[in-house]
C-alpha cells in the first residue's frame, strides 16, 4: 500500500509539471491575432465567405484555437450576428469559414472582424483573447443614382413553406414606393431611409413559373421587380422494392412523389441513381420511378441498394436489404391448352420458365363457371398438368393458372387463361307439367304448360319438346305433338276428356324422363270461391287435407283472372302432408286480382279440385265510376242504372255504391246524409252496401225542379275517382198527366190507321168492288156494213159480256130522255140496246148514259151522265144486244128507230151490263177528226154504270146460245 501512494504522488507532480509548461508556452504565444482577413460574396446563395491566417504559430504545431466573429450592417455599430468558430489551426494555414445572410447581400453594406483565442478547456473568461481585427467592409452592389430603384435577390429558389427576405433599394430622389406581391399590395419595413424590407414567411406554392413581386415610385412609375421561385419540397421515395421475373435483370421501382422540376430552368425534376454498396456500382436512373440493374454472371444472391433523390435544394435516399431467390416474381404460364374435353370432364396443360433444378414454382388454378370459383394449386419446374372432373354439361367454364416461387413466395405472376365449353347430355329431370281443361262444343281443351329445365338440369340447348297423348278408353289411340325449344305451353284438342300425357324435353344428346299428366272427364264437386288477403310475405293459401290415401301431394296454380285466355299460369308442387303455403312473386302488381286454386294430386296423377281463392296483391280504388243512365223519369222521381258495370276488372273489391245528389234547397231526401267531397262540395249521399245492386231510384223530388247526380263505386281503400255530376231536371205534374193519357190515345190511333193501312185492298174488295172497265173488256170483232162499208161490225160471237142482271118489276115509270118519247120493246124482244135518235131529231145524237151515282154522287145529285155525241145523219144502223147473231140485220131494221122517251118502270130494266170510260177522259183525238160531233162537257174520270132502254133489252139467253152484244160504230170511230 506504501508503494502505491508513493506512485500516485509521483503521478500528480509529474501533471502539475505539465500544466505550468504549457500554460507558459501560451503566455509565450500570446496573441495570436488573425491577419490577412479577405472577404467574398456568393449573391445567389446571400453567402459571405471569409478566408485568414494566425500569424505567430510555431512551425510544426498545431493549436485548438476559437475565432470570435462579428458582422454588422449598414454601419459598424449595428452587429446583427456574432459566433464562434472553433478549429484546430496549423502552422501558415487559411482558414476559411462562410456565413449565409438572410437579407439579400445587395440591399445592404455589411462588416465583419474576428479575434481569436486558443481553446486550452479553461473558461472563457479565464482565457485571453486576441485583439479584433481591423473591420472588412462588403458592397454587393454598387452605388446608386438617384433615381435608381432595384429588388433583391434576384431569381430566388425556396422550398414550399419556407422564409423569404425581400429588399427594395431605391435613389435619394425617390419618396413614394409601393411594393405588390402576386397584384396585391404589401407593407414592409423601413430598414434605412433607402432600404425597404419584407418577411415572407411560409411562401406557398403558386406555380412552376414562380410567384411575382415588383415595387413601384410613384407618380414615376419607376418599377423593378423578382421572381419568386418556389419548389414542391422534395420527398424521400416510397415503396422502394426490386425483383427479378428471369434472374438476368433486377427492377427497382418506387413511388417518387410530387415532381419538383420549375419552370426558367431554375430547376428540373428531382434526378434519382441507384448505389449498390456489395459490388460499390451506381447508376443513374433514367426513368422518375424505375431502374433496372443487370445481375452479373457470378450470381450474386445478396445485394444492398440506396436509391438517392436530389434536387437543387435538397438530397433524400432510402435503402433495401435482399436475397435474389427471394425476389422471384415469375412470368405467366404460356402455351395454356385445354385437351379431351366432354360432358363432365377436361384436361388443363401449361408451361413456365425453367429457373433450374434448384429452383420449383408453386402454379395456382382457378376453374370459373356456373357462378362458382374452384381453386387448386400444384409444383412444378416446367410444365403442369390439371384433370377437371364433374362438369356441368353444355357449360362455359374459364380456366385460369398463376405461378409464384414455392419456397419464398414474391409475388403470383400475371394470369393465364382459356375458355372452353363442355359438351351435352341428354336431360337427367323431368318437366314440371301442368294443365287447365275445358270442355267446348263435345270436345276437351286442354291448355298443357310446363317449366322450363334448369341449365343444371337441362344439360344442353332444349330442341324441342314431345308430347304424347293416350287415350285410357282406348289405349291403342297414340298421338305425337312437336313443340319448339322456346315454347312453354301447347293447346290440345281432344274427342273426350280421358287421356294420359307425357311430357318429354329433348336436346341433342337425348331425352328428359316423361312427365305425367292424366286429364279426367270427372269434373269433380262444385266449389265456392272465397277471398283472401295479402300479407307481408305473399298470398297465404291454405286447405282442407284430403283423407283418401291415394293423395300424393298437392298443387295450387295461380294467374291473373284465369277466365283470360292470355293467362300466364304458374303453379307449385306442395307434399302430401302441407296443408298451406305462401305465395310470391316478383310479377304480382297493385291493382291487379289474381286466382288461385288448390288441386289434389292422387297416385294416378290425377288432379281434383278443392280450392278456390281469389285476391289482390294490394287493393286500389276504383279506376273508373260507374256509367250510368237515367230511366223512368217522372216529376218526383227517376231510376238510376248501371247494369253494365262489371265488379270483376276493377283494381279492388267493390264493397258498394255511393250515390251523391245535389239541389238547389239543398234539402236530402229521406235516407240521404250530408256529406262534403274532396273538393269542398256540400251534396246528399246515399251508401249502397250491396255490391250487386246496380239500380237506384231517387224518389221525393219537387216537380219542374234541377237536381244533379253522381255515382261512385268504393272498396276497402276507398271510392272512385272525382266524376263530373250530371244534371237532370223533373217535368210538372199537368204535362206528366196528359202525357199519360194522350200518349196511348196517339199510339191506339196509329195502330188502327196501320191496320186499316194494311186492310184498305180488303176493306176495298168487300165494299168497293171494282168495277171493269169496258175500254178493256172483249168486244165483239167489227164487221162491215152492207149499206156503208165503211160501218164495222163486231162479231156477236165474239162479245162476253162481264155481267147481266135483268130484274122484274110490276110498276112503271116514265123517265124523260132528252124530250123524246117511244115506248121500249117488250121483254121478250130485246135484252138491252143501244138506240139512237131520230134523223128529225134536233137534240143531240144518240147517246150512252153511264150512272153509277155510288162512284159520283155529285154528277147523281145535278142529273147529268157523260154524254157521247154520235153523228145523226144518215144513220142506217142500230145497237143492241141480241140473242141470237142471226137477228143482228132484223134489229137494225126493227120499230126501235124512235127516239127514246120513257122507260118502262114494269118492264124489265137491266142492272149492269159493262164499265166504259168517257171518251173524253179516255181518247179525245176521235172527237176531234169529226167537225159534227159537238164537244161535250168535260167529264170526270170516275165510271159510270150503263142503263139500257127496255126497248134494246133482248130476251134471256136460250139454253143453246148465249148472250151476244152488237155494236155498230160509223167509219174510224172505234171505242174500246
């Protein structure tokens, strides 16, 4: 322990010894003053550098030495910075130190000194500093005139966001100086009585071309001004990653971020270089985001880069540390094929890049189709293979494979795919069948549907559907119907309704099974339909089970009013044991009635009838009122009537009617309430709850009074649309009266004017005979006379005569004929004549009287016949009728040439013997060719009865002959 503390105070001395060598030596040294102080300028990056030298350092020895500096502006007294320098210095060595200015070194006059003292680690206020330097003063811009202005710095460059000094200098003439940054003005700080300063702090980014800043001297307008030049701040690049897809090339890719190239050349894009730090190669990328680095043919397994980013302003860089074989992302399989391709199976082949035996992939399969992904996965080092078993048939399906490496996974490489399709197989289910059936004029219409197959089911393209129908009376009777791929239901139509259906869909590769459908002329009991309502779910429909044990299940078909021959029926197959099922549909409607109806299904498929349901997917009111007529209008009441209002096609139930009446007392009629209508109208309203009634009658009315009416129909929502009301008016009591009563007296006679219309030829026949006319009668053939032969005279045989009547009467009369008396023949003698007058006669000829006062009773009540005028002179003949035609000349010659005087009332006298037409009304041109003939008085056209004189009356007709009539006319006068 002695030797020990003997050492450790030798130690101690021999520091202290030390310690008062050097702190001589420095006293020694003292001072070292800097000299040789040089001053320079950088404007662009406002840069002072200062370069000096320590005079009085001993050669070869180097000293850890501080250097005081001040800088000062405008004038020495204004110090804006001082700082240390610390550095070791040498013998005959230039220091060189720089200092950056925040104000624009042309705005100012700067001044800088220095002073130093050597660092021996004691206290600066124990140490000795040297004596200051003489003051260095800087001009960055020369003097100027007085009318000069100017601003600094000139083509700045700053980072987003960061703090900018601008000065304005200007002359001693100039007072007025306004300064505007991007237009608007900006207020700065006077530094001296010519320097302007402003602060800019957190200068944005406005654009690439810079920002403006110009100051002005008013009323001059003296103006200078800079460009601002501010860059996007460069960012450090992200996502920095390099992979290898053929172990030749390594690519490295990042996310460079913003660009912070500007315009003016001032800066470009920030550059990037790749620096490998195993193999110490760099190189510079010439892409903003990818760089590719060639492997060398000695694998190199590990690398090590620095991707560095650097602009004018700054420099970034980032590093990344890897295996090669980790960085594997391999290319896509190639040559993908897809082989011995069926219904339910396929063969996948592929190959990849070969990366050698060291070196396995890992592939990735994906089968798409039928809306399902299946995926597996297999290694390999260059080809593949993949068998897809239990397709569907006739399905498209993709296949597609990726590749990654096995052991280090990178990343999958790009997809590779192929379509194919599998081809067909015959239908492996039946058709869902069902049928509606009619019996029609001895006939049974079938109405057969079906559901489509599934694709799953289908297995292919459906060709066309087969039907067969057998009848079950007589199963020998076999019929075949076509229908197309695209058809779903088929019309049949059979001589009775006992028949067995099968139903088959085809493709190319086969048939479905058959579906059985049996149709039965039983038409099953009567059942009612009832109503249902929607819930939320659907249309709940539920029914009695059946008890037979032969029931296989149930079906209930629907469709919108299956009366519609456009009906599109669906149906649902329900198991033996349900009893009800909700119905849904995307198809069902507001407003739209849909029927339902429940089938029981028994073991020899065949359908009965047990339910009937009939409702709507939502109710809505009426579309449509009621249209309405009016009948029975009298002066209190009138009947409504819509009779051809059908409560089926409406878009709800129809619960009833609701019948609006409006007056002018605004009075309601008995059974009538008050009611206000959308539209604010006061009127009386009447509720009918029967559904069925379509006939009203408003009865109470006032006569010759204005009513109008309107009638609704209502359902659960509510009633029918606004309508317009219509007007009727009620007649007064006195016009309804007679109406009533002359009415059927106009009807009665207008049925008896028809009926006496319809009877007039009966009626004219029984009590108007026609009387014939003789113009038209056969007459006896005119032959010629022997004295004048120009006389003709008709043949007796020839003349029938229409009528004779001779009555016997006991008394006499005289009748007075033209003042001329002699007596007529006797009975015996002569039946008729016709007699003319004596030669001495002065009257008028011979003359014919036709009387039948029935026919004119005016000529009868004045005494007159129509005359006919016969010449006198030389008439050598007679008219008569006799029995015989052999007493034609002894009649001509007889005593009955006198003139006629009187008619014997005793005598026969004759009836009715012919029907003539006067001449006058009938041929007038006779008259006229003869100058003697004196023209009668006109007469009508009525006809007259002939009277003939007893003298000319012949006797009865003998057994043998028959009754003759002579007429003798004189030459070309011819009467018919």
């Amino acid at each position: 322990m002695a030797s020990f503390a003997v050492l450790q105070a030798t130690f101690l001395l021999a520091l202290l010894s030390l310690k008062t060598y050097q702190s001589e030596v420095m006293d020694k040294l003292s001072p070292l003053t800097p000299v040789s102080l040089r001053i320079s300028f950088k404007s662009s990056l406002q840069h002072l550098d200062l370069e000096w030298t320590v005079q009085n350092l001993p050669h070869h020895q180097e000293l850890k030495m501080i250097f005081l500096i001040e800088i000062s502006r405008i004038r020495t007294s204004n110090i804006i910075w001082v700082g240390n320098y610390s550095t070791t210095v040498k013998w005959n060595q230039v220091i060189h130190w720089s200092w950056k200015s925040e104000l624009p070194l042309e705005c100012a006059t700067h001044f800088v000194r220095i002073k130093s003292m050597v660092d021996n680690g004691m206290p600066p206020e124990l140490s000795s500093w040297s004596e200051w330097s003489s003051w260095e003063e800087v001009h960055a811009q020369n003097p100027l005139e007085p009318n000069a202005l100017f601003v600094f710095p000139k083509r700045k460059l700053v980072e987003e966001g960061a703090n900018v000094t601008i000065c304005s200098i200007f002359g001693s003439n100039l007072k007025d100086i306004f300064c505007y940054l991007e237009g608007e003005t900006i207020h700065g700080e006077q530094l001296d009585s010519h320097i302007l300063t402003f602060e800019l702090s957190n200068v944005p980014f406005v654009r690439v071309s810079g920002m403006n800043f110009y100051c002005m001297e008013k009323p001059t307008n003296i103006t200078d001004g800079i460009v601002l030049f501010v860059s996007k701040v460069l960012e450090e690049p992200k996502d920095f990653s390099c992979e290898t897809r053929d172990f030749k090339t390594l690519s490295c890719t990042w996310s460079p971020g913003v660009d912070t190239g500007l315009g003016w050349s001032m800066q470009p894009s920030q550059s990037y270089t790749l620096v490998e730090s195993v193999s110490r190669e760099r190189k510079h990328c010439e892409h903003k985001n990818v760089c590719n680095w060639k492997i060398t043919q000695e694998l190199q397994e590990i690398y090590n880069f620095t991707l560095i980013a650097e602009n004018h302003l700054r420099k970034r860089s980032v590093n990344i540390f890897f295996n090669l074989t980790h960085r594997v992302h391999p290319l896509a399989p190639y040559n993908v094929s897809l082989e011995s391709i069926e219904a339910t199976q396929a063969t996948l082949r592929w190959n990849v890049l070969y990366h050698g035996n060291r070196y396995s992939l890992l592939c990735q399969i994906e089968l798409e189709g039928e809306g399902k992904v299946i995926q597996s996965n297999v290694s390999v080092k260059v080809s593949g293979e993949e068998i897809f078993s239990e397709l569907v048939p006739d399905t498209e399906y993709q296949a597609c494979i990726r590749c990654a490496g096995a052991s280090h996974f990178w990343k999958w490489s790009e997809w590779s795919c192929q379509k194919f399709s599998t081809s067909e197989a015959a239908p492996s289910e039946a058709l869902a069948v069902w049928s509606t059936v009619r019996e029609e004029n001895g006939s049974c219409i079938v109405n057969l549907f079906w559901k489509p197959l599934s694709k799953l089911h289908a297995k292919g393209k459906i060709l066309h559907y087969n039907i067969i129908t057998e009848s079950l009376d007589k199963p020998h009777r076999v019929k075949l119907y076509s229908a197309s791929g695209l058809a779903n239901d088929m019309k049949l139509t059979l001589d009775q309704c006992a028949y067995q259906i099968n139903v088959t869909a085809n493709n190319s590769a086969g048939q479905s099974p058959a579906s059985v459908i049996v149709i039965s002329g039983d038409s099953g009991k009567e059942v009612k339909e009832e109503r249902i309502q929607r819930t939320e779910d659907g249309f709940l429909v539920s029914w009695k089970p059946l008890s037979a044990d032969n029931i296989i299940g149930y079906v209930v078909g629907w469709c919108v009013r299956l009366q519609d021959p456009l009906c599109d029926l669906q149906w649902k197959n329900i198991g033996p044991n349900t009893t009800s099922t909700v119905i849904s549909s995307d198809a069902f409607r507001p407003g739209i009635r849909y029927d339902f109806r429940v089938y029981g299904i028994s073991t020899g498929r065949v359908a009965s009838l047990i339910e009937k349901r009939t409702g709507y997917y939502q109710e809505l009111t009426p579309s449509m009122n009621p249209p309405v007529t009016v009948k029975n209008l009298t002066s209190h009441s009138f009947v409504l009537s819509w009779t051809d209002y059908s409560t089926n096609d409406q878009s709800g139930f129809i619960q009833g009617y609701r019948v609006y009446l409006k007056s002018k007392n605004r009075q309601c009629q008995p059974g009538f309430e008050k009611a206000v209508r959308s539209d604010d109208s006061v009127c009386c309203k009447y509720n009918i709850k029967n559904p069925e009634q379509k006939t009203f009658t408003v009865e109470n009315l006032q006569p010759e009074s204005h009513y109008e009416f309107l009638v609704t129909s209502y359902t659960r929502v509510g009633e029918g649309p606004n309508g317009t009301f219509r007007a009727v008016t009620t007649p007064d009591e006195l016009s309804y009266t007679l109406v009533q009563i002359i009415l059927p007296m106009i009807l009665s006679v207008l049925f008896i004017i028809s009926v006496c219309y319809w009877k007039s030829q009966w009626v004219k026949e029984k009590c108007y005979p026609e009387i014939p006319d003789p113009n038209k009668s056969s007459i006896l053939s005119l032959i010629k006379s022997k004295e004048n032969p120009h006389l003709t005279i008709m043949n007796v045989k020839d003349c029938i005569p229409d009528a004779l009547e001779v009555i016997n009467k006991p008394e006499s009369t005289k009748a007075q004929v033209m003042g001329t008396e002699k007596p007529f023949l006797a009975e015996s003698e002569l039946t008729a004549y016709l007699y003319p007058l004596q030669k001495e006669h002065s009257g008028p000829g011979p003359w014919i009287c036709f009387e039948n006062f029935t026919y004119n009773q005016s000529a009868s009540d004045a005494g007159l016949c129509g005359h006919i005028p016969v010449p006198s002179k030389d008439l050598q003949w007679q008219l008569g009728l006799l029995t015989q035609p052999d007493n034609l000349l002894n009649v001509l010659e007889g005593n009955c040439e006198q003139p006629l005087r009187e008619i014997p009332a005793g005598e026969a006298s004759l009836n009715y013997v012919s029907q003539l037409a006067s001449p006058l009304c009938g041929d007038k041109d006779g008259f006229s060719n003869n100058p003697t003939i004196t023209m009668p008085e006109p007469c009508s056209d009525y006809k007259m009865q002939m009277a003939v004189p007893p003298c000319l009356a012949s006797p009865l007709p003998s057994e043998e002959g028959s009754l003759s009539s002579v007429v003798l006319l004189d030459q070309g006068e011819h009467y018919h």
